[in-house]
C-alpha cells in the first residue's frame, strides 16, 4: 500500500496553480525529501494530503484512503512557528497541541504515557521539564516533532523543519528523522529548500517546479536534464566535494532568496519564469 | 465584617467571578487577546446603560452585548496587525454611545459610576444567583472546549490538521470570555476588568510552567486579590476596586520576583 498517491492532481490556491496534473506514489516506509525553491508547492503539497486543501482535480489516496481531514493515521509539523505559551513546560506544550478532541481536560494515565513514549522517541524528555523559553531551536524543534509524533502516525508529514537552524544542528534534525522513521517503520514526507542536508538520509527526493514534480533517487532527479525539463528552462546541476548545487545561469537556485516567498500571487509559472 | 449582609454577599460574589475571570483570564493570556478583553469591557458599558435606558437590569444588557462583541471579534478573525486597530475604533464607538445612552436616561449619575467602577458591595441575593448560574455555565464550556482551544492557541495549523476549527474555537472562546468580563464589570466596573482578568492571569504565568496548574493558580489569585481589596476596603474605607486593582498590580510586580529567583 502506498503512503500517498497522487493520480492527476491538479492544486490551486485562489486563481494561482500551484500543481498541475501532477501523479506520483510514495511507499509506506520510504523517506522522501521534498525540494524546490520557495513558492514551488511544498506546503501545499502537505496541506493537501492532510485534507486541508480539496484538489481542482484528480484523486488523492493517503494509506490507501481518499485523502480527509483529522487523520489520526498522519503527523504533522508546521512550518509557522508561533511565539505563545513559552512559558510553559516543553511536556504541557507537546501534550497540549497533540491533542485536540473536544471534551474534559483531564488526561488519563493512557495519555500521560503516550506523551512520555513521544518524548522518548525523540530523545527529549529531560528537555520538556523545562520552559520552551528556555530552550534553543533545535531543542523545541525535538518536541515539535514529538508532537507530531502523538498518536502513532503512519506518515510524517514535516514542514521545513531545517528553517532557521545552524548547519551542525540541522544534521541532527535530519538524523533524529531517520532514525525515528526507520524504528517505526514509517514513511516522511521532509520539506527543505536545500537538498544538501538531506542527501545522505533521504530514500528518494520529490522536486516541486513550475506546476509539475519530478520523484526518483537523488542521482536521477536532481540532474541538469530532468530540473531543466521541469523548469522549461536550462539548469545545470554542480557537485563539490559530496554536496549538490542546483545553478541557473550563474544563481544558486536553492540559496537565492525568493522575491514573491509565499505571496500566492500570480501564476506559479510565471514567478518561475520572472525569477530565472 | 462578615456580619453584614452586603458584606457577605460581595464575598460570595467576588469568589464566583474570580474563579471564572481568573481561568478564562490565563487563555486569554496566552492567546494574546488581553486587548479584545479590555474592548469587551467596554461594549459592555454600551450593552449596561443601553438595558438601563430600556428599564431592564443592567447586568443582561452588559452579558448580551459583550457575548454579542465577542461573537463578531472571533468571526472576524486573527489577522493581528488590523484587528487591533479595528477593535480601537469599535471600542471608542462603543463608550461613545454608551455615554449617549447616558445622556438620555440623566436620572442616576450613580449608576454609571457603578458600571464603570463596580459596586461590589451592592450585590443582591439575585443578582448573587445569576452570577453563580452564569459564571457555573462559563466555566463548563470552558472546560468542555479546553483541549481544542489550547491546541488551536498554541499550534493553529496543527490543530487544524486533527480536525479543529480555530475560528469555531476563538468564537466560542470570546463568548465564554465575555461572560467572565460582563461578570468581573460588576465587581470592579469597566474599565478595571483587568485587574481580575489579566492581572492574576498573568501573574500566574510568571510562577508555572504548568498548564493545570497555571490555570487553577490564576483562579486562586483573583479571588485571593478580590477577598483582599473587600477586606482592606472594609478597614480603609476607600473603594473596594482600589484595593483590587492595587492587589493585582502589587501580585503581578511580585510574581516577576518571585519567577525571577526560581529561575523561570
């Protein structure tokens, strides 16, 4: 059974395409990174399989179920990071934004233990005594994780995750996904807008551009011909010493700073096109 | 001091509104919507001098008017850099026309003293039991929708994934809050509602990590500082509210203190 399968999909956000007649399948133990400049996709791609978003056309299967919203089967990790509640515990905030059923307060003994079996999972339970205030990106992003972790999901679905941290602390990230994903033998779906990262750990790499994806084994999907195809225009795809850089003309597609990140204006082929 | 009636029953009451503003003062708190709250207080005076024009208790027109705003605030919305401007201008509006209403019915002067400061210490045996019946059912609904309203006020988008609808939750969590600041504006008038609302809230905050535990704390401090301005009040002869207001600044100032020390 595939953990997601696209057949046809077509996404739009307003009147702005973001995704058109798009088919891929990803399996149900499989780590895949997803790539693509800011803008290409990634968040939507995730909202769309949470049931967030209806797709304009075609089906979305999740588990092997049309994709719906409040799946207990998928975990989630945003990409907004919101500054509330940092004075609470790290335990109050995982077990406080996991769990969302209407009804009493109270936490059972059942729940108590399937926070601490997330924390644990992660490796972060001497961290949730403390206050979020007190600790450091990398650290809150280990009970975010443990969050999405709650309720033991059978796909990960995480949202830049890599945003804002140092280069040693996004190894560890990365290695910390690994590691849970091949204990639980689930599959990830892993946003990033740099591939390096993520190069060693990833099974297959999903690139998002212009409208259209491209799914395969990072030696076949991020090459000059197949980025250059999915792009409409030519790419060149540089490796230094173990490391991948994605260059149109003489840009650094993956490091140039979006001019419309997220604005959700216009057609996505056209802010393709004015950026390259 | 406890011999009088009126004393007794301004305890009563100040012991129900501070378990309720306290409680739903920390979510307050911790969505940042402690603005909304002090704006609620003042549609409530139009909502309280509007009920006395029409010759009814000032108390349901302040429930209804306030329950009324904080509907319209929810539905409107988190865009956050707007909706303080936005609710400024409906706030000024409000206390204009309250004043307006004023105008019309220029028969107490008191009565208007009494919805912008509070009268604690006329509480009726009604009025002691509408307080209780509604501040009763405020705090049901608020434990009844705790756990989606933390989970949408701590991670909005997450929660939505499992199901929550942030909008449905924020209404229906500023309508229990306009209760718990149509009852604290009997206590200690509109424009203090702070002093019960976020003061002990925030306080609270400051002294634990904990969400249970924070929650009961607020509670416990707001009725804590009530019972200590009625009882100051009592000695001093100076306004009830005063005192309130004193003991949440003072409880607030020393809670940084006291978090400060312990390292939180």
């Amino acid at each position: 059974m595939s953990a997601v399968c696209f057949d046809r999909v077509r996404l739009a956000l307003g009147t702005r395409t973001v995704l058109d007649d798009v088919s891929f399948a990803i399996a149900d133990t499989e780590f895949v990174g997803v790539l693509g400049p800011n803008g290409a996709g990634k968040t939507t791609i995730m909202r769309a399989i949470l049931g967030l978003l209806a797709p304009r056309a075609g089906h979305i299967a999740v588990l092997g179920q049309p994709a719906r919203r409040g799946n207990p089967a998928l975990g989630y990790m945003p990409q907004a990071r919101r500054e509330r509640g940092l004075h609470l515990r790290g335990w109050d905030f995982v077990a406080a934004a996991g769990t969302a059923a209407w009804g009493l307060p109270w936490r059972g003994k059942a729940e108590r233990a399937a926070v601490d079996r997330a924390l644990d999972l992660v490796d972060a339970t001497a961290l949730a005594r403390r206050p979020l205030a007190a600790l450091s990106g990398g650290e809150r992003q280990r009970l975010l994780l443990a969050q999405a972790l709650l309720g033991e999901p059978k796909l990960l679905l995480l949202d830049e995750p890599l945003i804002s941290l140092d280069p040693h602390r996004q190894a560890e990230v990365v290695a910390l996904v690994r590691d849970v994903q091949r204990r639980l033998g689930i599959a990830v779906l892993f946003s990033a807008h740099e591939v390096n990262p993520l190069l060693g750990a990833m099974d297959r790499v999903l690139y998002l551009g212009a409208g259209q994806v491209a799914l395969g084994p990072v030696a076949e999907v991020i090459t000059g011909p197949v980025l250059s195809r999915l792009y409409d225009t030519p790419i060149e795809v540089l490796e230094l010493r173990g490391r991948l850089f994605v260059m149109s003309g003489t840009q650094d597609m993956e490091r140039t700073p979006h001019p419309h990140a997220q604005g959700g204006h216009g057609n996505g082929r056209e802010v393709q096109h004015a950026r390259l | 001091m406890l011999a009088y009636d009126f004393m007794r029953h301004a305890f009563l009451a100040a012991t129900i509104v501070g378990v309720l503003a306290g409680a739903v003062g920390w979510f307050l708190v911790l969505r940042g919507q402690t603005f909304a709250g002090h704006a609620l207080g003042h549609v409530g005076f139009t909502g309280a001098t509007g009920a006395v024009l029409i010759g009814i208790a000032p108390l349901w027109g302040l429930v209804g008017i306030t329950m009324l705003g904080g509907i319209a605030m929810g539905l409107l919305g988190e865009r956050a850099g707007e909706r303080d401007v936005a609710i400024g201008v409906v706030l000024a509006f409000a206390l204009g026309l309250g004043l307006l209403f004023l105008h019309f019915y220029t028969a107490y002067a008191s009565e208007a003293m009494a919805l912008l400061f509070g009268n604690v210490l006329g509480v009726s045996a009604w009025m002691l039991r509408v307080l209780a019946g509604l501040g009763l059912a405020a705090l049901a609904a608020l434990a009844l929708i705790a756990r989606p309203l933390l989970a949408a006020s701590l991670q909005p988008e997450l929660a939505e994934a499992r199901g929550v609808d942030p909008r449905l939750v924020g209404v229906l969590f500023l309508a229990i809050a306009a209760v718990a600041i149509a009852e604290s504006a009997e206590i200690v008038g509109v424009l203090l509602v702070f002093a019960l609302l976020v003061g002990p809230a925030a306080a609270a905050q400051r002294l634990t990590p904990r969400i249970g535990a924070g929650v009961a704390l607020a509670a416990a401090l707001a009725v804590a500082e009530s019972w200590g301005g009625l009882a100051a009040a009592y000695y001093t002869d100076w306004p009830v509210t005063f005192w309130i207001a004193a003991f949440s600044a003072v409880g607030y100032l020393a809670a940084g203190l006291v978090g400060r020390t312990a390292g939180l």
